[in-house]
C-alpha cells in the first residue's frame, strides 16, 4: 500500500486520514454488507473496472508488465453459499478459458498455479484447518476438470485463501502471473457478512475473487510481445490505412474512409506529402493490418458510391501479400468477419 495521507486536523490529536485503494476486495465486501442478505439474493455478483494503486518496490517496476498505478482489472467478487460455491468457481474458471480461446492462446502458452498454504507455517494463514482443507478440495478438483497443466505452489495462497494464478509464456521465453482465481472462506467471516437461508438462520457467504484478465496494462503488454506488435485484426488499434498515391486522389480516399467508418473498422487517412513506398513501410512499421491502396486506377473505376455500384481499392497486407484490386464492398464484408468472429491472424 501507498502510505496513509493526513490531512488537516479535526481537532487536538486528530487527522482526517486518508488511503489510496490497493485493492476492491474490503469496498465489495462492505457493499455486500450494506443490507441484509437472504439466500434468494445469492449468488451476488459484484464487479468493478475501477483503479487500484500499489506501491511496488522500485527494483520491480518493469515497463508496464509491473506499475505503480493506475491499475484497472475486470475485477468481480462472487458472494455465494457453500453449495453453490463448487458451480460458481467452475463458471470462473470457464470464464477464463473463454478469454484465451478468444485471444489464440494455446494451453501450450499457459499453465496454472495452484497456490496452497504451507501446512509447516500455519500462523501466518488466517481460518481453521477445515476452511482451508474445503478450500482446496474444490479448488483442485475443478483444475483438474479443465485438463490444464497446473503445479502446486506451496506456501503461495493468499493470507485468507488458496487461489489459481494463470501463468503466461511471453515470446521471450519469460513466464509472468496474467490473471487470478481466489476461493475464500475467510474474508467473508473476518467482515461479519452473513445471509438468512431457508429456515431463517444466519449463515456466512463463501467469496470467490476473480480478475480474469488481471491488471489490463500487464495483459496488454504481454499481448504485444506475444504477437510481437501484429495483433489480429480486431484487436489491432488501427484496423485500416487508407493511402492516396496523390492529391487527385484524394477525393475518392475520403469517401472509402467515410464507408470504412459506417462499418464500425477503424481505418485513417494518410494524406502526408509522402512516396506511395514511405506510406506502405511506415504503415507496417506501425502494425496496421490492412493498407487500402488509391491512385488513378482505382478511382476511375469507380461507379459513384451507388447502391450496388462497385467501387476499387487495392488492397495490402502489413505481413506485403498483395490482395490486387478488389471491390470495396468485398473488403468491408471480408474485414467485418475477421473482426466480428476474432479470427486470429
């Protein structure tokens, strides 16, 4: 944590004092306990995308693999009873599968660590020997469901609980913790949340901490070393270049990047007093996935933007494949698909 900031005095001896959020895990849990909670309320699920800072030793800043601050993360805590705790940890688990079939990650590239308490070093665990063997039984039983290689790290869980850390291979050959899965007894009892179940007592919540994508810097900068600069098209930040060969061009430029941006395809202009050759190569210095080619050829063979008319570009690839001269119509509905079902490139 960043240390505490004091600010003026309230009155002798006293400070208002302030902290910079290092985590949402307290902020979740006092909204869960902000009302009474019945059983019907459960599953509560809470999720915020807010910033968190913490303060990392000087030694362990790394570029943005490792900040500072601001760090946002889809970060949800799931309030639940123990019986649905075993469905609810393994929709986590499958909601962090779904992000890295969506992203082209191979389990190859990932493997998962469980982290369990050291069982020669008790005291500095919090909870009772039955919360913690329940704890993990769940947990290892729905790694092994996923089929994904995992080792156990012993002495690694967090103070409250055993938690699954998503381990990512960069190009580099360097492995990092992208994202976290956390199944914990402890909190929950540690804030005095409780519920009313069915016969009218009080019972205590199970939270599971997720954060499937962790802090998003880090996951962004390890997607651009693992597709070293050349994200797939919908991911890339500039979708489409559009490059006139000359000023009398460019009156037909600007109307393809008006139909590109009707489609929702992230394309620029580039209207540089540069050589068609100094477009292209800067364009692919700069990763865009597509470069749309305008001269004299292409414009000429244009029918006007009509319904059903068909309008020229030559089209370019950032890897140097020449598509040749295609309708533009053909391009957008090609492009939308490669964009609207993630292919990875």
């Amino acid at each position: 944590m960043f240390p505490p900031m004091r600010m003026e005095e309230k009155g002798e001896g006293e400070t208002d004092v302030y902290y910079i959020k290092p985590m949402n895990c307290a902020a979740h849990h006092l909204v869960y306990k902000s009302q009474i909670r019945s059983y019907r309320d459960l599953p509560l699920r809470i999720a915020e995308y807010g910033a968190v800072y913490r303060y990392e030793k000087s030694g362990e800043l790394l570029g943005m693999m490792r900040v500072r601050g601001p760090i946002h993360q889809n970060d949800s805590h799931i309030f639940c009873t123990e019986e649905q705790a075993e469905e609810e940890f393994q929709k986590v688990m499958d909601l962090h599968k779904y992000y890295y079939d969506a992203l082209g990650l191979d389990k190859k590239d990932y493997y998962l660590s469980f982290a369990v308490r050291d069982p020669k070093n008790k005291d500095k665990y919090a909870g009772d020997d039955e919360i913690w063997d329940k704890a993990e039984k769940i947990a290892l039983k729905y790694i092994k469901k996923t089929k994904i290689p995992y080792q156990i790290e012993v002495g690694g869980a967090a103070f409250y609980g055993p938690k699954i850390d998503f381990n990512i291979k960069t190009v580099t050959g360097k492995v990092f913790s992208a994202s976290t899965n956390q199944l914990d007894f402890f909190l929950p009892r540690a804030f005095g949340l409780t519920y009313i179940d069915k016969n009218g007592k009080e019972r205590i919540p199970v939270c599971i901490h997720r954060a499937p994508l962790g802090a998003h810097v880090r996951f962004i900068a390890f997607l651009m070393e693992h597709f070293a600069g050349n994200f797939p098209t919908w991911l890339t930040p500039v979708q489409v270049k559009v490059l006139p060969i000359s000023k009398k061009n460019l009156k037909y430029a600007e109307k393809i990047l008006e139909k590109l941006k009707e489609n929702n395809i992230r394309a620029e202009l580039d209207i540089r007093n540069e050589t068609l050759n100094s477009k292209i190569r800067d364009a692919q210095m700069e990763r865009v996935s597509y470069m749309l080619i305008i001269g004299n050829k292409e414009a000429s063979s244009s029918e006007g933007f009509r319904p059903g008319g068909k309008n020229n570009v030559t089209v370019r690839s950032r890897t140097g494949k020449d598509y040749g001269m295609i309708d533009l119509g053909d391009f957008i509905k090609n492009i939308r698909k490669e964009i609207d079902v993630k292919i990875i490139n």
